[in-house]
C-alpha cells in the first residue's frame, strides 16, 4: 500500500504520511467525516470526504503529535506543521 495519500478538501491540499503516522486518531476525533483508522491502524482518509470549515480541517491536522499530516494552502504554500 502506498505510504502517501493525497488529496484536495476545502481548498486545501491534505497529506498523510504513513510512514510517520502512529494512529493517535486526534484527526479522527476533530473531522470525522474526513479520516478514519484503517485496518493497518493508521491514519486514511474516508471514501468520500466533503468539505468542511478551512479552520478545523488545519486544526485536525495540526493535532498530529508526529507532523504526519502536511496541509498546503491554494497557492502551495505549507501551513501545516
């Protein structure tokens, strides 16, 4: 499975790097309806991931006790870590 996901909610760019994530879940807990746990205990996005408010979708995010989600503004800049 790849170690990288990527993609586009909100205007913004959100990665997750597998290789770093430990599966805390804070970003579960925050947006929900945009990631789960998978089965290998770590952190993927839902199938189908809506929208949602810019300021949480950073906050959830921000949350990672070990960076391993990357967000990146329209313009490509990094906001997050």
């Amino acid at each position: 499975m790849e170690a990288t996901r990527e993609r586009e909610i909100s205007g913004l760019t959100i990665r997750i790097d597998r290789d770093l994530c430990i599966g805390s879940g804070n970003c579960v807990n925050l947006a929900p309806e945009i990631f789960e746990i998978d089965e290998e205990n770590l952190v993927d996005f839902l199938g189908d991931t809506p929208d949602i408010d810019q300021d949480r979708l950073v906050e959830a995010c921000m949350l990672c006790p070990v960076d391993a989600l990357i967000v990146e503004n329209a313009d490509g800049d990094q906001v997050v870590p």
